[in-house]
C-alpha cells in the first residue's frame, strides 16, 4: 500500500489516513495548549492507531513534521532578518 511503512500492514482503507491530517490540524488551533505540543502528538497516536500504525511511529511522524515546520519558520525568519538590514543599511548609505 502507498504510505505504509515496509514493515506493518494497513488493515483500513486509504481513505481514513489522508482525512486524520485536517483533522490533528483543527485541533491545533484550539486554544489548549502552547503551539499544539501535546494535543498534536495524542492525535497523531489516536488516529493513526486507528490505521493501524503503531504508537511510536505515529509519534515520530508528528515530531518529525513540527520539526519541519520549525525548521522552515526558522529559515524564513534569518531571510527575513538578513533582508531587513540589508534594506536599513542601503537606507544609511543614502
């Protein structure tokens, strides 16, 4: 099956993964917890238990995806820093 890891079974359709994700994504934006941590990891657990996939990979994979999501913030805050001083620096010469 497309998706699976190589070494478990999806007993479930494709169908219930992909809708898991919108899913995990509403809860984030309840006001629960800081930046979702916690209410993202049990939901990847729950509804991913449900797909068949085991407990410690579900929660890797939504470790894995905030620290994407980190890391992509991260990069887009330096550009952004980077720019602005360049911008306040070309203002001085001036």
């Amino acid at each position: 099956m497309v998706g699976s890891p190589p070494h478990q079974e999806c007993p479930h359709s494709r169908v219930r993964r992909p809708s898991a994700i919108p899913l995990i994504s509403f809860l984030l934006v309840l006001p629960i917890s800081l930046s979702g941590l916690g209410v993202r990891e049990g939901g990847y657990v729950y509804l991913f238990a449900q797909a068949g996939v085991s407990a410690p990979l579900a929660l890797a994979m939504s470790l894995l995806f905030y620290a994407l999501n980190v890391a992509t913030g991260l990069i887009g805050g330096v550009l952004y820093v980077f720019e602005g001083a360049r911008g306040y620096l070309k203002k001085e010469k001036e």
